[in-house]
C-alpha cells in the first residue's frame, strides 16, 4: 500500500514538472532567446525530463 501512494505522489509530481517546463518553454522571453540564440533555457529541459523520469518511476511504484 505504502509504495502505491509514493508512485501517485510521484506521477502527480511528474506532471506538475512537465507542465512547468512546458510553461517555461513556450514562454516569452525563451521564445525569444531561441529566436536570437538557439538555446532552450535549462529550466525547460530540467522540468519535461525531470517530469518524465518521476512519472516513469511513480508507474513502476504503483505497479
């Protein structure tokens, strides 16, 4: 049971990250940066693969 709750943390956890990268990403001001730079700012990529490794980890928990 214990570890059934740690993967619906962890899931609900990886979709908050997901969404906040995404946020991130398709922001303004790093939608700007990729225009004159091409860099995705860190914090986008940190939050969609933080985000997806919590997810993938939080369904093998609730397994």
């Amino acid at each position: 049971m214990n570890n059934k709750i740690i993967g619906i943390v962890l899931i609900v956890i990886g979709i908050a990250l997901i969404v906040w990268g995404y946020d991130v990403y398709s922001a303004a001001t790093s939608q700007l940066s990729r225009a004159f730079s091409g860099d995705t700012p860190i914090e986008a990529w940190a939050g969609i693969i933080g985000g997806a490794v919590c997810v993938l980890v939080g369904i093998k928990k609730f397994k």
